[in-house]
C-alpha cells in the first residue's frame, strides 16, 4: 500500500507541477488555486506514510527552505516571488520526505538550472538583466532531478 501512495504522489506533483510551471512561464503567477491543495496533498501523504522521525526531519528541513525563499522574497528588487515561496512548502516537503538532505539539494539544483538559463538567455540577448524569469519550472525540474536521484539510490 505504501508504493502506492508513493506512486500517487510523484504522478501528482509532476501534473501539479508541469500546469503550475506553464502557467508561470506564460503569466510570471504560480496561482494559490493549485498551490494550496498540491501542499494538501504532498502534506497528506507525509502525515499517513512517513515514519514519525522522517516526517519531523522533513517538517525542520521545509522550514528551512521556505525561510530562505521567504527571505529571497523580501530582498529588495524581489529576486523570488511570493508563489514561489508557497510552491516551496510543497516541494520542499516532497524533495525532503523523500531523501535527508532533499529540500537542501532543491533548493540548490533549482538555483543552478534557473541561474544557467538565465546566463544563456542574457548572453542570447532573449532577456535583460533588469527583466525577471519566471522560477516556478526550475523549482519543477529541481523537484523531479532530486525525486530521481531519490529513486535511483533505493535501486542499488
């Protein structure tokens, strides 16, 4: 019973996750419509299949995370938005729950793609320095590369 849950919550976080990355390239909005009930769900699952320890250390390393993008939200010219700071309570308790270390390693992939594509969408002269990407698909694709590595190290 426990794979499939696992299995529900990868097939919803990818879904969730590729509308939410498509809405934010078309509308620079990641909408509370889907963020609010994916976090429903990513919690859900954490409550009723994580062991009692995992799920706190999951619960301290969300925290940490949504801190550090709430704090990336308030710097001035506001590098983050505040819908990136939400989509991060529910990635960053799904990256966490998954792996120790998962929310830290989201974060840390989702700055290196959104920062590489930003470096060749300047040198490309697509955007300007003063002008924002959106960051929700980077939070995505972090989420999916840390699910996978997650994935690939109960294989061996």
């Amino acid at each position: 019973m426990e794979w499939v849950g696992a299995a529900l919550v990868h097939v919803v976080v990818a879904g969730v996750g590729l509308r939410l990355a498509v809405i934010d390239l078309a509308t620079h909005r990641l909408p509370d419509r889907l963020t609010q009930p994916l976090a429903l769900v990513v919690g859900t699952w954490g409550l009723v299949f994580l062991p009692t320890d995992r799920l706190h250390e999951a619960l301290g390393e969300t925290v940490a995370s949504v801190a550090f993008f709430a704090l990336c939200a308030l710097m001035p010219g506001r590098p983050l938005g505040w819908g990136d700071v939400k989509l991060q309570v529910s990635l960053g308790f799904y990256t966490a729950a998954l792996i120790p270390g998962g929310a830290l390693a989201h974060v840390v992939v989702s700055f290196v793609l959104g920062g590489v594509s930003a470096g060749v969408l300047m040198m490309k002269k697509v955007v300007t320095p003063q002008e924002g990407i959106p960051f929700g698909p980077f939070m995505v694709a972090a989420a999916l590369v840390v699910a996978s590595v997650a994935g690939s190290q109960k294989i061996i």
